[in-house]
C-alpha cells in the first residue's frame, strides 16, 4: 500500500491492462486507492460503522500513500488496530465482491473487523507481559504426535526470502527438517505460508499421520482456521495446505513465540542463502543446528 501498488483497477489499466477502471464495489467512480479505501460510499459507511470517520477524513487529506500510512502509525493503539483491520477487510471484501459474492452489509464487516482487532490487541498485550505460565520454550507434543516447526524470513529491500521446517517427536529428536529459498517473496506473510507448505507436504511424503504446526505467525493461524484469506495474494497456497492437511489422521495449527521456534528461524535464514531450487532436506539434525537443537529442553 505504501508503495501504491495495490491491484486496483486504475493501477492495473495504469501497467497496461485494458479493463473497465470503474470501482468494483459501486461501478460508478474510477477505482484508485484513494477512492477504494476512503472515498467509495460503502468505504465510508464501513468507516463510520466503526467509529472512524474522523480517522478517515484526516487520511483522505493526505496527499500520498505514504504519508496516510505514516499517520496510521501515530494513532492511538486501539484506533490504529482498527484502522489497520479496515483496510485489510475491505480489501477482501473488494475481491470476494469482484469474484461474484455477495457484499457484507457494514455492521457485518464492523463486528468481524472489532473481534479480529481485540484478539491481535490481546496477543499483543501477552507478549510485553511475560507471564510466570507462559512458555519460552519448545515443548514437546504428545507420544505419538509429531511437531512440525516452520518459520520463513523476509527480506524486504531484495524481496528474496526463505523457509525453513523441522518435525521432530516426543523426545525432541529431529526426524526430518528442510530449508530452501524463495527468490521473489511478496512480503513475510508469503514466506511464512510457503514453510508451513514445505513442512507439511514433508510430513505427508514420508507417511507420517498425527502432525502438529508450530508458527510464531499469528497470522498463519488464522489462515488455516477460517476463510479470511481465501482471496489474499497467498490465498492459493493457503488452499493446497488444507487439502494436504485433510489428509493427515490428525492435524492442528498453534502459536508460539518466536522464542520457541528458534531451529525453523534459523533454518529459514539459511534458506535465504540457498540457490533457487536447490533446496536443503535432512534426516536428522541439520548440520550446525546442533547446539540450537540440544538448548531446546525436551520436559
């Protein structure tokens, strides 16, 4: 968004598209960033719905995308989550709208905007409050269910990234880890996506039946619990991870803290440095994640 790159009609006729401009959601006024997000008559019900009407007015004043997103980051926390949370929906909202399906009333994208807010504030909140019970560390899954750790890096100035993955049992032993690169990343979100497919698509390979994921993406969790993300840019990805994860005896999606996925960050971070295609696969500890493996206590 900052970059003003976001697929809108304008932009696409602007890269040499030939297709009508007019907004998807109204099919009256040119669809610009501007007017999709903050001027649209249906933008603008979604905005005041929430309470936001003074937000959006002083963002609508701004003269760039940069500068709107720089605003947003000075606001209130509670208001700037909200904020963020509108854009994203509404995004959504505009392509489910343009594949055909009905468009959601304001209230109904107001109610699903506010819980998603208070539960990213919530996640929030626990990681500043480091709790007596919260765990800092890998913890194992149960005797005969396997963890699949996955992480992915992101580098921004270059858009190369890289995942990584480790499945390990029980007693913390590695049975199976991966790393491998990814030479155009759309952003850290794809990256995370694309480990949690390498991971679980290894696990599948090697016949194993009763898998967990363990991601410090909190939005990977929510990709692979609801729909939300069914019309993302990764949404295609999103939908091959279920169908391999429907294959699977058992199959959950959990949180944990980046303290807790220490092996897969690194592996992700070694990803980045592999050549396209040459991806990395071991049976057993990868070579130099020893002492990363053994710190990880295994009671």
């Amino acid at each position: 968004m900052g970059h003003n790159s976001v697929a809108v009609r304008v932009n696409l006729r602007r890269r040499g598209m030939d297709l009508d401009t007019k907004c998807v959601m109204f099919n009256r006024l040119d669809e610009d960033g501007g007017h999709l997000f903050l001027k649209c008559k249906f933008a603008k019900q979604l905005w005041r719905e929430l309470n936001l009407e003074e937000v959006r007015i002083r963002l609508a004043e701004q003269n760039s995308a940069k500068t709107m997103l720089a605003l947003i980051w000075q606001l209130e926390k509670n208001v700037q989550m909200r904020a963020i949370m509108l854009l994203w929906h509404w995004c959504l909202e505009r392509n489910q709208v343009r594949e055909g399906e009905r468009r959601r009333t304001a209230s109904e994208l107001a109610f699903i905007i506010n819980m998603q807010a208070d539960e990213f504030l919530k996640i929030a909140t626990k990681t500043h409050k480091v709790q007596n019970n919260e765990c800092r560390h890998w913890c194992k899954p149960a005797a005969d269910i396997l963890k699949i750790n996955v992480d992915g890096s992101f580098i921004a100035g270059t858009r190369k990234g890289g995942w990584g993955f480790v499945i390990r049992d029980s007693e913390g032993t590695v049975m199976h880890a991966g790393a491998g690169a990814i030479p155009r990343a759309m952003d850290a979100f794809h990256t995370e996506v694309l480990a949690c497919h390498a991971g679980l698509k290894a696990a599948s390979e090697k016949g194993m039946t009763k898998v967990m994921i363990d991601t410090d993406s909190m939005m990977l969790v929510m990709a692979l619990k609801g729909n939300t993300f069914a019309l993302a840019p990764a949404g295609g990805i999103i939908h091959e991870i279920k169908v391999v994860a429907s294959s699977f005896v058992l199959f959950s999606a959990n949180y944990s803290p980046r303290v807790c996925n220490k092996v897969a960050h690194a592996l992700a971070a070694s990803g980045c440095n592999c050549s396209p295609g040459a991806d990395l696969i071991w049976d057993g500890t990868p070579a130099g994640m020893e002492t990363l493996v053994a710190e990880d206590p295994t009671g």
